[in-house]
C-alpha cells in the first residue's frame, strides 16, 4: 500500500467529518473519493496533504508514518478546488514557486518549468497571467504547478467543478492520460459518478464520513455492498462502460 | 475609498440604461447639484479665481521661495514617512484583528478609529505633553540627546497617529475575504510562512495597502490640528504646508496664501490619481 | 508519541522505515508555532498602548493635575460652555446638511443610469482629499472681504467670514462626503430590482423611498451620522482659518482647546480636551455597537 489511512477520526466543531476511516491504495493507481457533499471526502484530502490534522488515527505514505509532518514535506502535489492560481505571477512563476522554495538553481528551474509548460501543451503561453487564460488553461497550470516538485503522489479536489460542461469531457481524458504518462499515484475528490467511474481505477464511496465500499469502478457497479451503495450509484448509466472496462 | 472602488460599482449598474422607470431622478438629481455645487464646488472655484488673478511670475515667486519650498519638503516627507510606518502597522494590526484569537481584541478593533474620532487639536497637544522634553515619552528618548517634540520626528510621530485607521481598515477586509487556499497552496509547493507571506499575502493586499497608504499620505499632508502643536513651527525646519498657508492668512497676504494652497491643492489630487492608476492597473489581475 | 506510533503499526507497513519514523517525527515548527503570534499581538499592543492609549490618560492626568475644583471651573467657565454650544451647533448642521445630501446623492448614483456619474462621484469626494486648512480658506476666498461676493455681502450686512455661518460652513465642506460614502456602496449593492418593481406597480417617489429603499440603508445612515458627527466635532483647521478666534463668539471646542493651551493654561487645555475625549469615545462606542447591529 503506498497510501494507508488507519482509523481515521475528525471532527469539526462538533460535526464529525470522518468516522473510523480506513483505506490503502496501491502505488501507480489513481483513486476517486467519490460520495455526495458533506460526505467527508474532502477532508480525507485535507489529511493525507496535512492541511487538516486527524483527531485519531495514521495517515501512512509510503510505509511511513506522516501525521506529524507538515504537508510540505509529504512529496504531494496538491490541485485545489478553484486552482489557487497566484494573480500575480505569470504562468511559468506559478509553475516555478514550488522550485525556487527548494532554491534550485536557475537553469535547473527553467529547464523543469519549460518542460512541464510542453507537457501541458502551454509552451508559448508561460508568460501570460492566470487571468488571460481560460478554464481549462488555469486546470492545466495548477496540474503543472503541483508536479513541478515531481512530488510522489497528486492530490486533486474537484479537479473538474470550476470547469464549464463542455469541455469537463475532454479535460477528464486528458488528465487521466496525464497521470498515467508522468505515473504518479494520485487521489481525486469528486461528487459526479460518471467521472469517478470513468477515470479512476479505484473508488473509495464516502458517506457521512464513513467508508461504504472501495473497488473497481465495475465492483462498485455489480456488487455494491450496501444499501446506500445501491442506491447513489446509478449502475444502469454504465453499463456500457462496464462493458468495454 | 478612493475612486476606484467607486468605478467598479458604477460599472455593474451600468447594465439597464434604457427606461428610468424609478421615479424622482429630477429631484435628486437636483438636491445633489445644488448642494454639491452651493457648498463644495462653487467655493472651491474661489481659489482658481484668485489665483487666476496673480501673475503667473508673482506666483512662481511666491512658491518657489525657500520658505515655502522647505515647507513643501517638510510636510511631504514626514507624511511619506509617516504613511510609509503606517503601512507597516497597518498590515500587522490588521493581521493580528483577522487572524489571531485573544482577549481585548474587540476592544483593540474599537479602538482603531480613535484617532478620527479625537479631534485632532486634543491629539495634538496630548502628543506634544507627551513627546516634549518633559513629558512621559520625550523625557526618556532627551537622555540619550534624542528631541521629539518641535523636530521632524514630532511631525512623523501625529501624522502616524492620524493615519493608522486608513491602513488597517483598507487592509482589514480584504485579509478577511483572502481564499485560505492561495496560502494553502503555497504551502503544499514548501514555502514557508515568512516567504508564503511576502511572496503569495502581500500582493493580494497589495492594491488595499496602496489605497491606505495613499489616504494616509494625502492626510498626513494636508493634517494642521494635530501636527501645528507639536510640529513648533521653526522656518525652515519644522514649518508644514498647512502652516504656512495659516501664517500668511493671518499676515492678510491672501495671494500668497492661495498660491501655497493651489500647489498642495495639485499635489493631492496629483497622489490621488496616481494612486488610483495603479488600482486601476492592478485591477486586471482580480478576474482569474 | 513515538511510542504510541511504533505499538499501532504492524511491521510490514513500517518496513523499513523505523529510521525514518524518528527522522520524522520532530513536530515542524511551522505546524505550531504561536511564537509569531504573540510577537505580532505584543507588537500590536504596544503600537496602539503608545499611539492611542497613552496620549488619553495625558488628556485625563493633565486636566485632573489642580484637583476637582479647578477641573469643574475650567469645563464650566463660560466661554467653554459657549464654545461646547457653538460644536455642537456647527455639528448638527453638517449631520442635518450632509445627512439630506447623502440620502439624495447616493439614490441617484445607485439607482439611475446617466452620463458623468462617474465624475460626479469624484467630485463629492473631494473634501476627503483637501487639507482641512484649505477647506477654510476657499471660503474665505469667497465670501471674505477680499473674496468675489465680499462686496455683495457688506453691501446687505452679512457676515460669514469670521463669524458663525462661516463655522457652520467649514464644518460642512470637511464631513461633506460622510454620509454619502456610506450609504452609496449598500444602495448599490442593492441594486434597482426592488425600486423598479414597486414603480411599475404604481408606487410614487416617496413611497418607494419610505417602504423599500429606506429600510436597506437604516443602520449605514446612522453609521454615517455618527462618523460624521465625529468629524464634524473635533474639525479644526478648517474652522480655525475661517473663525477668527473671537472668543463666546466664533469659538469652538477644539479652538478653544488651542487658545488656552497658547495661554500656557494646560490644566485648562486638557480638562475642555476631556469633553472632547468623552465625546469620541461614547461616539466609539456607538460606532462599534452600531457595526455589531448591522452584521
């Protein structure tokens, strides 16, 4: 297990946020929690990047023991829910940030940053600003922001929500191939169903901050456990899909 | 409070400019010329009048003598200097307001606005007390050969203390609307605090910093009641603007008096739009 | 902690990262360091202790230094009590004046659509970026002897400058723009929606006003008032240019403050100054619950 929760609780002013949460994931995968609003997925991102701190319970990464280390020194790379794209910097500074903190040398960081800036097809664009740029674009940078430090697992919130319909599709795909060309393991949060069914390998389904069952997108499908699993997930939508997976 | 914030709410009602179905346009429209008018604009016209009528080498003369020009200097560089400690304070009060959690915090928010509720000649002469050779505070800086009170520094130290609420309450609630993720983010990539602060903090408040800054700028030039005491009024040396313009009043010379005025008059309205330009320019980022 | 961690975890998971547990189990600084914190509050109290709080208890101190009796004299001598009157006559104009403007200048620019509002907007601004001391002289420069209707008015024996109208004036011109600046930003964020549907239900200007405008703007018109009120009060350059000093005359509270202080009459200085502070703090405190309502 290269991600390990073990009996997870937080809870916040009161409200319990994640009750006795655990779960592995396998080096290489890519990972959805999915589950309705308030259902503690994001939270459960929080902790693994250390923003948020469990009340009880390991978080283990790599077979070490992480709760008491900042989220900084983790190895992840984090892309938040609207981007968190900083307004004044252009986009090879945003791309740079996480470089010039681990003061790498100029021309290493250049040469790091040109390269991510080719991988997201944005070569001629790094000296724009995130407010020249569309949606999409503003996805791309932050994904080329978090894997600038070539961090060992990607976490992303929502990584779809601040994105119009038409073009969620296409950035799905293209994300999707992304992580699996750079081969990190990564974690996404996500309410949608069919996005958790069609990119991850893996679903974790969260509800009122418990586990309800983690597989396979098509185990999740056929054999849900639980009555709640039966219900949220509306397996007939993917038929199709189980088909082809 | 400057004119940008002003600009980006004109633009959103902009949008329905066809029919005026809102009745009493003429009638506001009216009360607010006229009062506007009668009470700001046609008294304020006064001073281009009368200086319209001095020459044009009379007036050059009257402010390019070197009373008037060391003036000019004094009260421009302690209200730079003043604004500038302003900023500092401003962003570590307004910082301590929003983020921390203590006992008396309340009363510290309350207590911001003190120096615009005070009138200002009851600050000026506690100020002075307080600063002179005797006083509380001058007494313990005048044992290591340091004079507050009648230098430069007096002057700086009442300009700071009528500028303080413009900063914090520029800055105060744009810290608070701040997304915690631009923060978070800089975190996850390793910056730590200090840097995340200086890197990824100061240049979202930096447009609300200007604007606070620039306020307290222009009253720190413009500051008579609180500065006039302990300032002491020696030529040459700690003779503010504001100051002036009063001692040529009460010499009649009133053409003088308004060339003084008509050049500070140009100097704030010259800040103000600086200041709001660089809003403007700033601006443009705020869409991402 | 250490402990705690080595007894939960099974074996394999730890592998062999036992050295690297202990290598991270050093709590980061970052994680919980109040020590900025407490830099940063200590740093905070002792800039506003010095700035603001210091420079009150020098007000009360000083105007307590003779005892009861002569701080009873100086703040019920006579000329305080008239200068106390004159303050708060000259205030209450420019809360009444300014209130009236701002209630009209903030319904037309937030509710109508028309060419220059934007300059118009500027323009109400001004008094906020003009020293108080030019405040005064425009209207010298207007209405004194020197100034272009000076003639008219001797002619019909009116007296502004130097005189009581002129107090009332520059107390005006200075807090000019208060309750305007507040009422603007919420009519605005209000929008029109509201006015525009009880118009075409037929509703007249004043209606509108009364019913659906006014309640939005209740608590900033009376935020407004109050800062407006603490302007006005405390105004000193402005009305120093423009009062002539004359004593139980043109004098206010704040001029009165200067004329005792130039006697070398300090007690007295601080003890009329003691009015004053009681007046901005009981205007403090109205400002503060006033917020706290509003929210």
């Amino acid at each position: 297990m290269y991600v390990e929760m073990r009996h997870i609780t937080k809870t916040f002013d009161g409200f319990q946020a994640s009750r006795d949460v655990s779960f592995g994931i396998e080096k290489g995968f890519l990972a959805a929690l999915l589950g309705p609003s308030g259902s503690g997925k994001t939270t459960i991102l929080r902790m693994i990047a250390g923003l948020d701190r469990p009340d009880e319970g390991d978080i283990l990464i790599d077979g070490t023991r992480v709760n008491d280390l900042p989220g900084s020194k983790r190895g992840i790379g984090f892309v938040f829910q609207n981007y968190a794209l900083f307004r004044y910097m252009t986009v090879a500074d945003n791309i740079a940030f996480g470089l010039e903190v681990q003061k790498k040398s100029k021309s290493e960081i250049k040469s790091r940053v040109d390269e991510l800036l080719e991988l997201i097809a944005m070569k001629d664009l790094g000296k724009r600003y995130p407010h020249q740029l569309s949606g999409g674009q503003r996805q791309r940078v932050a994904f080329a922001r978090a894997l600038a430090p070539d961090p060992q697992l990607l976490l992303l919130d929502e990584p779809f929500a601040a994105i119009d319909a038409k073009v969620r599709r296409e950035l799905r795909t293209w994300l999707r191939e992304m992580i699996e060309r750079v081969g990190v393991t990564s974690i996404f949060v996500t309410h949608d169903q069919e996005e958790a069914m069609e990119v991850a390998d893996l679903v974790i389904l969260t509800n009122q901050g418990r586990i309800e069952q983690i597989g396979s997108p098509r185990e999740i499908c056929l054999q849900p456990q639980t009555d709640f699993v039966r219900d949220f997930i509306d397996a007939k939508r993917f038929e199709a899909l189980m088909d082809i997976v | 409070m400057t004119g940008v914030f002003m600009e980006q709410h004109i633009v959103k009602v902009k949008n329905k400019k066809g029919v005026r179905v809102i009745p009493g346009f003429g009638l506001s429209m009216g009360v607010t010329l006229a009062m506007l008018g009668c009470l700001v604009l046609i008294p304020l016209a006064s001073i281009f009048l009368s200086a319209s009528r001095l020459g044009f080498g009379e007036f050059i003369g009257v402010v390019t003598s070197r009373q008037v020009v060391s003036g000019y200097v004094v009260s421009l560089s302690c209200a730079f200097l003043a604004a500038l400690v302003n900023a500092v304070f401003g962003i570590v009060l307004a910082w301590v307001l929003v983020r921390y959690e203590f006992p008396g915090k309340r009363l510290m928010d309350g207590m911001i606005e003190l120096p615009f509720a005070l009138p200002t000649a009851v600050a000026g002469i506690a100020l002075t007390y307080l600063y002179s050779d005797q006083g509380w505070i001058g007494s313990l800086f005048a044992k290591v050969g340091i004079k507050i009170a009648y230098t430069r520094i007096g002057i700086t130290i009442a300009m700071v203390f009528v500028g303080i609420p413009f900063v914090v309450r520029a800055v105060q609630p744009v810290l608070e609307k701040l997304d915690r993720q631009y923060e978070e983010a800089a975190m996850m990539l390793g910056a730590n605090k200090p840097y995340t602060f200086f890197r990824v903090i100061l240049p979202e408040l930096f447009p609300a910093l200007l604007a606070g800054f620039g306020l307290a700028f222009a009253r720190g030039i413009g500051e008579y009641g609180s500065v006039v005491f302990i300032a002491g009024n020696i030529p040459y040396k700690t003779q503010i603007a504001p100051l002036l313009i009063m001692t040529k009043l009460e010499q009649y010379k009133y053409a003088d008096a308004t060339a003084i005025a008509l050049v500070l008059l140009l100097i704030s309205f010259l800040l103000m739009f600086l200041i709001n330009s660089i809003q403007i320019y700033m601006q443009r980022f705020s869409k991402a | 902690m250490a402990d705690k961690n080595e007894k939960d975890l099974d074996r394999d998971l730890v592998g062999d990262g036992i050295h690297s547990i202990q290598k991270v189990i050093q709590p980061h600084k970052a994680y919980s360091r109040p020590v900025i914190k407490y830099i940063l509050i200590g740093v905070s109290v002792l800039f506003l202790a010095v700035m603001l709080g210091i420079p009150l208890i020098v007000v009360a101190v000083n105007a307590l230094s003779d005892g009861w009796a002569a701080y009873k004299e100086a703040v019920l001598d006579e000329y305080t009590v008239k200068a106390l009157l004159l303050t708060l006559l000259a205030t209450v104009s420019a809360v009444a004046v300014n209130t009236v403007f701002g209630v009209f200048a903030a319904y037309l620019l937030s509710k109508f659509y028309f060419k220059g509002r934007q300059i118009l907007a500027t323009l109400i601004d001004i008094p906020f970026s003009i020293s108080p001391v030019i405040a005064g002289l425009v209207f010298i420069l207007t209405f004194g002897n020197i100034g272009w209707m000076g003639d008219f008015l001797k002619a019909h024996d009116i007296k502004i400058v130097f005189a009581v109208p002129g107090v009332i004036l520059a107390t005006i011109f200075v807090t000019f723009p208060f309750v305007f600046r507040e009422l603007f930003p919420v009519l605005n964020a209000q929008g029109k929606d509201e006015e525009e549907a009880a118009a075409l239900m037929g509703a007249g200007g004043f209606t509108i006003f009364r019913r659906i405008t006014f309640p939005h703007i209740r608590w900033a018109l009376l935020y407004g008032v109050i800062l407006c009120t603490a302007r006005a009060m405390g105004e000193f350059g402005a009305v120093s240019v423009i009062s002539g000093h004359l004593r139980g005359k043109t004098n206010t509270l704040p001029l009165h403050v200067e004329i005792l202080y130039n006697e070398f009459n300090t007690t007295a200085a601080f003890a009329v100054s003691s009015i004053l502070v009681i007046l901005a703090v009981l205007i403090l405190i109205a400002r503060n619950i006033v917020e706290w309502k509003r929210k």
